[in-house]
C-alpha cells in the first residue's frame, strides 16, 4: 500500500470526527483530493460520525420555541394591497406610477426569487424551484415548491380562501405525458407533498382539479 | 396515501422563507437540535441559545446543503454540535462527565425523522449496545471527540495518556462501530 494511503486510513476515523489538526489535517485532506479509495474509507467513519449525533436524546423545545425562530428569520407579512386605486394623472406620470405599482405588486415575490436564487447559485442551481399557483382571472393561491433530487419532491401550498373541493393533481411534462399525483389530499391547512416519478425539469405545469374537473388551479414551472 | 414532504422539501421551503413549510421544518428538528444541545452545554438557556441560532445559520446558508454529502438531520445536528462546543468553551461551562453523555445516548428515546434513510430503530438499539460494550477508555475517548469536540492531543492532555493512545482508543472504537454498522447493512 502507498504509504501516504496507509498514513491517512490509520487516521481515517479521526478525520470522520474532525480532530485532526494542523500539518497533519493538511497532508491527509490533500492526499484525499485525489485517492477515491481513501475517501471511500473516511466516508465509513463519517457514517458512524453522523450516527453518533443522532443517538442524542430528543428533547421537548421550550414552549414557544418555534414561533420564536421564525419571527427572528421571517420576514413579517406583507400588508395587504388596496384592491381599486384611482389615478388621474399625465401619461408620462401614469405609466411610471403603473411600473412602480407592478414592481410593489411583485416585490414579495422578486424577494422571494432573489433569496431562491442566492440559494440556488450556491447549490448550483438544481436542487429548489418554487412556482405560482393561480386561479380563475391569474389569481395568486399558493405556492408549489419542487425538489430536485433522489427522489423528486413537489409540496404544494393552496391558500385557505382556494384550497376546497380539491381533489386530483396532475403533471404535464414538456412531451405533453401528464402524470397523477395519488398521494395528492389537502390538509386541513391547504398542503400535500410527496414523491413524483419525473424530474422537475421536464414538468411544464402542475395542474390542481375539483373532481368534475370545475375548478383548476394551474403552477407553470419554468415561471 | 398521504406522504409528509421530505427533509429535504422542507428545508427548500424553510430557505425560501415560506410561513407554512418553514414552521414544518422546525417542527419536525426542534426536539433533535435541541436535545443535542442540552446534552452538551446542560443548561437549558443555553442551549435553547444553540438551537436558535441553528436554524438560523440554516436559513442563512441552505444553499451549502448538500444531499450527495449527507441527510438533512445530519448536517443540522453537525451545526448544533459545533455551536454547542463553540458555547461551552466561550462561556467556560463546567466539562460534562463523558460518562453521563454515554448514559443518555445509549437510552432508546427517538423520533424518527418522515423519511429517515438512516438506521432503523433497532439498528440503531444494536448501535446503542455496541457503544455499551465498549471498554470505557475507547467510550470515554470517543465521546470526548464526538461530542465535546476534544482533539487527540487535548484528550491526551486531560487523561495524562500518550497522544498515540488516544488515536488508537479512538480508532480502535470507530472501527468497532463501523464494523457494526456494516453488519447491519
């Protein structure tokens, strides 16, 4: 065996604990950059490692725990829009007043997008998507999330006011194939997830259906 | 069939500040985070501190997670635990008996995650036993390093026993588990 091979597996369980230090750290990381076979062996011990933690106790958080941690990362909701607004105003003035109105009517999502897209640059952009759901008349009711991976996850999130009667989820892939969602069923707080059997790339749209098909609430991915 | 979201579902959603997914997810963590952190800082405010600011480094760098390199619980617990070590040495916390923390893990208490692809739960007993029969040198060392984030050389320091023992208790004691593990699978 190549000795700087031996050298590194004997500390291949003190590495996987991440209690190597200095000189030594350095020669062993730089030497698993480039031997698959050793890296196989520390990933073992990092099996065990991660297992370890694991086996802790689990512990009730203090009440109020939760609500705490997500008023901290949060934003706070958006105040509502005024539904009618009335301009009377130049031509030049109205149509900067509409852009700046289109830019505060999609400003939560643009936020949105931007904070996805931070995540999806680090991630190399294949693992989250999140999509629009609407309604009748291009109305926002909720948000489909999509996970690209092993397998490939949607949840989708309909907005009380729209989520009832619902009962059939469909994709339509780009070839125009569509695929029923069984697991589909709403919760009481309007959400459903699980696996689907395509990659999320080659979805064209989610569509959501009452069971005659009445109402439908479409997420176009790629949007 | 109802199928709950994956971790890995939840965590996309906690990134992107959705309301909904984003109580689920720390719904689903809370207890595991915060367990961790009590069984090394001890103190409930503090570790309360820890588990905080947990979720909050996993909104802020969501975009490190990645699935190739480990589970979601799994990479959350790794921050705990190094959150927790970083507290008990800024605060200068009195050093918990490596004893006590071998105690509490081999005691059977889990909820397992929805889609856990980890151990199962008597895989993980077995784990539990294996820990157990350990001589308590090699458990005390692996402890110390697993979950009080100790070196060799600080362990060495602390039992006044040469450093090459303790790699080789610790060593000798992960290749146990390890073995272990593989016969599970």
């Amino acid at each position: 065996m190549d000795p700087r091979c031996q050298e590194t597996r004997e500390m291949a369980a003190n590495l996987a604990l991440g209690i190597v230090e200095g000189e030594e750290r350095g020669r062993a990381l730089q030497h698993l950059a480039e031997c698959p076979e050793c890296r196989a062996e520390v990933e073992k011990f990092s099996d065990v490692a991660d297992e370890l933690l694991l086996l802790a106790p689990h512990r009730e958080a203090p009440v109020g725990f939760e609500s705490r941690v997500l008023n901290e990362l949060l934003p706070p909701p958006q105040p509502k829009r005024r539904r009618r607004l009335r301009l009377v105003l130049a031509p030049a003035a109205a149509a900067l007043a509409a852009a700046a109105i289109v830019l505060a009517i999609v400003s939560p999502d643009l936020r949105l997008a931007s904070h996805y897209r931070h995540t999806l640059d680090q991630a190399n952009g294949r693992e989250f998507e999140s999509y629009a759901l609407r309604g009748p008349g291009d109305t926002h009711v909720g948000t489909v999330f999509s996970y690209e991976g092993s397998p490939s996850w949607v949840h989708i999130d309909v907005d009380p006011g729209a989520s009832s009667g619902l009962t059939q989820a469909k994709l339509v892939t780009d070839d125009g194939s569509q695929v029923p969602l069984r697991w589909f069923h709403l919760d009481p707080a309007g959400g459903s997830g699980g696996s689907i059997p395509v990659d999320p790339h080659h979805v064209s749209v989610l569509r959501l259906s009452g069971a005659s098909g009445s109402r439908t609430l479409i997420a176009k991915f790629g949007d | 069939m109802d199928v709950d979201p994956s971790d890995e579902a939840l965590l996309a959603g906690f990134a992107t500040g959705h309301p909904r997914t984003a109580a689920a997810f720390v719904r689903r963590f809370q207890g595991r985070v915060y367990g961790l952190a009590m069984t090394i800082v001890r103190q409930p405010p503090i570790a309360e501190e820890v588990a905080q600011e947990t979720f909050a480094r996993v909104y802020r760098h969501a975009g490190n997670y990645d699935a190739r390199k480990g589970r979601v619980s799994t990479w959350l617990l790794s921050i705990a635990r190094n959150l927790a070590i970083d507290q008990t040495r800024m605060k200068r916390l009195d050093p918990v008996d490596p004893e006590v923390i071998a105690a509490e893990i081999s005691i059977e208490n889990q909820v397992p995650g929805a889609d856990e692809v980890g151990l199962q739960p008597d895989e993980r007993d077995q784990l539990r036993s294996a820990i157990t029969d350990l001589p308590d040198d090699q458990r005390r060392a692996l402890v110390l390093s697993a979950y009080m984030g100790r070196t060799a050389r600080e362990i060495s320091d602390l039992d006044d026993v040469p450093l090459g023992t303790v790699k080789t208790r610790i060593r000798t004691a992960m290749i146990k588990l390890r073995d272990e593990l593989e016969v599970l699978e």
